[in-house]
C-alpha cells in the first residue's frame, strides 16, 4: 500500500536474479498501472476515447522535462535529503490521525481507478501539502543530480537506499497534482506536475544501481497513466512533439549496466587480486572459504546459520575436489603450465570461477548496449548456453556465481524497452488527434495516410506498430516482448474511439 513504510537493504542486479527480478519488477510496477484484465491469450485491452487537437504554436509550447532556462544551478540531492526528513515525519504525523491515514491508502486508488472528476478534491489537496513538496519541486529543477553512492566501498549490494524507496512518495504526489488539475481543466499546471514526476524518474536512475533504475520505471508508469489520461481530455493539447522531445529512452540502463558490470568485484574486492595475489596455500584456503560463506549467505537467506554453514562446507569440499578440471580448464583458456603450478588449490578454484564468471558476463552484457528488438534473440541464445552447462556435469559451475546477475539484465532491459514502446504508442496516439482535426474528426484506416508528422517505430520490434479500423474503433496494437521467461508476453492493444 502507498502508506507502507519500509526500509531494507538495496538489491542490484545480482541478488535481484537470484531474489527473482521479473517479480520485483512486477511487485514495483504493480500499482503504476491501471487495473487492465489481460484475456486468455495476455492481451491488455486500453481502450481510449479521444478528442481531434490540432498541434500547439509555438510547437514545443510544453515540455516534459524541464528546459536548460527552467533548470537552477547545483546538485539536487541536498534538497532530496530535506525532503526525506519531512516524509518520516508526515507519514508519523499520519500515523495519528485514522482518517489522513485513510486518505493516505486511497491514493492509488485515486491515481488509477477514480475518474479526475470524482477524487475528492480537498482530501487530495491537503494530502499533497501534508507531503510539503516545496524541497522536491525544486530538485526536479536542478541541473544536476549527483548521488555519489559508495560503489568501490566493497558490499556494493548492501547498500541502504531508503531515500530511493521513499521517492515512490514524491512520484505519487506530482501524479496526484496532475490528475486534480485534469478534473479541473488546468491543463497546463498538470503538464508541470507531469514535469516534475519524470524529471524524478530521470533523476534516481542516476543512482547508477539498477533497482534504482526499476523504482525510476515505475515513477515513469504512474506518470504515463496520467499523461494517457490528459490525452483524453477535450480540449487537452496536443503533446506530440513534447514527447518527440523526451531522451530515448527516457530512464536508460547505461549508468546501471556499467556499475553492474563490475557488480562482482564491487561487492568482493579482494576477488580482484585473485589473478596475482601471492598469498600462502593457508591463505588461499581462508579466502575460499570465506568467499564461499558470503555466496552461500545471499544464496541461502532463509535458511538458518547452521544450515549455511552446512552448505559452504558441501561447496569447499566439492570446489577442491574439482581442482583438477579447474586447472585443465585454465590451461585450455591459456594459463601456462608453469603459472598454474605454483598456485595453491584454492586459488586454482577462485581463479576458475572468476574466469567462468568474466565469460559467462560479458556473452550476457554484449547484447545489453543494442535495442531491445536487436538484443533479444542473442540474450535468449546466452540463456539458453548457461542453462545446458547447469545440466552438464563437466562444464557446471564450481562456486554457483556465474549466472547471477544474467536474467536480471535480461528482464530489467524488457521492462526498460516496455516503457519506451508505451512512450513511442503514446505518440502515435498524437498523431492521430492531429489527423483527426485536420480530416473531419475522421480515423485513417492506416498510419501511412498520416502525414502532419512521422510515426514512430515500435522499440520492441523495429517495426511499425500494427494499426487497423475496426468499425469506428481504431486498434494500435504494441507488442510486449517475448513468450518464454519469468515476465511472460504482455502485449497491449490500445481500442481508441474519437468523441462524439
């Protein structure tokens, strides 16, 4: 529930594979949506009913993201760090009083279910002063957002970000703002709210860890159910070249992959000396165990100490008994005969799984910098390789590292393309506003037949977005990605209708 207050340690994308990503996406993304019954074969009907609008002049009179003139000199965390304070107290504050706190769990209900018209109007504007988004509406202005988290530190993924989980708070505020000004025909003013909720998103995907980055995609989606709304709305303006304007993508994965990228050396530096450490066969020994105790605490969290120990002592007996393959394997790869010899059978072990880890990584992290329609097939044929060595005794893993941070790339980068592909369909629907007040409020029966302005490509596919006349409805249909993984397809058809 939105006056759910918990803080817990920050998973990136190592321990969100093995914690499941594609239902921590699920789970973050849930509430952002509305309530939209898939049918039997997981298509989400949208159904829509829009007004004919002809494009704004100037043409970028709106923006969705405020321009370098509306932008303020300085970093915006200290102002974030004001802002947090003022949460613990509002939500203690709350806590106090049955019916605010009522007020409080009725947001989402408010964002997603309740038409503009009928939230109550007066509740909902004392709970978004309750929240005293002074601070906030002044970060989101900042020219800079700088959060310098401690990456090299070492236990990269006990890292607290409280102040990321709080920001779902602020994201719910400027969506709420914006769906009062809609009920009141405030257009403008929910555009700014619009604004401020997707430089947030922009702004805590800087964090440079990826569940920051899906917390930011879930801001994204409590902003676009409102923007699809305004859509709708008579009179609403045309917004197709604001959202021509946004970065694509607008929340990217850049800045997480390349802390993700080194996550397992951030989290355990010394595994960056295994290569050329020259430690005793006695230290060896206590860097391997000690390394297999840490895997087996993220791996095995809810098991008791006694079992956990249990475990790491099954893995180093198992690691040491393996040192003849690991050694083989190393000397396939190229390590020399003479280098190998020296070293002791526990870094013979560590060193092995470092290698198999750096292999099995970047066959993963190659198809992470292509487009989603580009990648998918090569991230599929990488899953596919490190499933057949699970099931292969001689190439398995080790020390089970391997394969950790892998398919919560790969579900992180589909949800990342889902929202850009709602992004692109949102200016297709634009698109159709211009060319419905330019040809009597009539549908084309193709997006080729407009012409005002270029339809954009479909991010998941590469291709144009399926459109076709339904009788008066017209159908975009927007492709979700593939059928086999943990996500599952979700496809979604927007059912638009022009208003009478």
């Amino acid at each position: 529930m939105f006056a759910d207050y918990v803080r817990y340690p920050a998973r990136a994308a190592l321990m969100a594979a093995m914690l499941g990503v594609g239902q921590f996406v699920q789970a973050a993304d849930a509430k952002a949506k509305p309530a939209v019954k898939p049918d039997a074969n997981g298509l989400e009907v949208v159904t829509l009913t829009i007004h004919p609008q002809k494009l704004p002049t100037p043409a970028l009179k709106y923006h969705l993201l405020p321009t370098f003139l509306q932008q303020t000199p300085g970093n915006a965390v200290p102002l974030y760090a004001k802002a947090f304070i003022g949460v613990g107290d509002t939500l203690r504050n709350l806590a106090r009083s049955d019916k605010p706190k009522s007020d409080c769990d009725l947001v989402d209900k408010w964002l997603l279910e309740t038409p503009p018209k009928d939230i109550p109007r007066d509740r909902a504007k004392n709970l978004v002063e309750a929240f005293g988004m002074y601070q906030v509406e002044k970060a989101v202005r900042r020219e800079r957002c700088d959060w310098d988290p401690p990456l090299r530190q070492g236990r990269m993924f006990e890292i607290l970000l409280p102040d990321v989980q709080e920001s779902r708070y602020f994201a719910s505020m400027f969506a709420l703002k914006a769906r009062l000004c809609i009920a009141e025909g405030r257009y403008a003013d929910a555009i700014e709210a619009l604004q401020g909720g997707y430089s947030l998103a922009r702004q805590f995907a800087g964090y440079r860890l990826l569940v920051a980055g899906l917390y930011a995609e879930a801001q994204v989606d409590r902003m676009n159910v409102q923007l699809l709304t305004l859509c709708q709305q008579p009179g609403a303006p045309n917004l197709y070249w604001s959202l021509t304007e946004l970065p694509h993508p607008l929340v990217g994965l850049e800045g997480c992959l390349a802390t993700e990228y080194d996550g397992l050396y951030l989290q355990w530096p010394e595994l960056q000396k295994v290569r050329h450490a020259a430690y005793a066969p006695q230290q060896w020994d206590l860097v391997l165990r000690r390394f297999v105790s840490e895997v087996v605490r993220y791996d095995h969290r809810q098991s008791s100490q006694q079992e956990q120990k249990a475990e790491a002592a099954k893995i180093v007996a198992r690691a040491l008994d393996n040192f003849a393959r690991a050694k083989a394997d190393l000397a396939a790869a190229g390590y020399a005969a003479n280098q190998l010899d020296t070293m002791p059978p526990a870094q013979i072990v560590m060193l092995h799984t470092v290698e198999r880890y750096d292999r099995q990584r970047d066959e993963w992290f190659k198809w992470m910098h292509l487009p989603y329609w580009e990648a998918e097939k090569g991230i599929e044929a990488a899953e596919r390789e490190i499933a057949g060595t699970r099931k292969h005794t001689q190439k398995e893993e080790i020390i089970p590292v391997g394969s950790w941070p892998m398919h919560a790339l790969r579900n992180a980068k589909l949800v990342f393309a889902r929202n850009e592909r709602e992004l692109a369909a949102f200016r297709c629907i634009e698109a159709l506003r211009l060319y419905l007040a330019d040809h009597d409020a009539k549908l084309p029966a193709s997006l080729d037949e407009i012409r005002e302005v270029p339809i954009p490509l479909n991010p998941m596919t590469g291709k144009p977005f399926p459109y076709h006349l339904k009788g008066a409805t017209a159908v975009l249909e927007a492709d979700g990605g593939p059928t086999s993984g943990p996500m599952g397809r979700r496809q979604t058809q927007y059912r638009i209708t022009v208003a009478k």
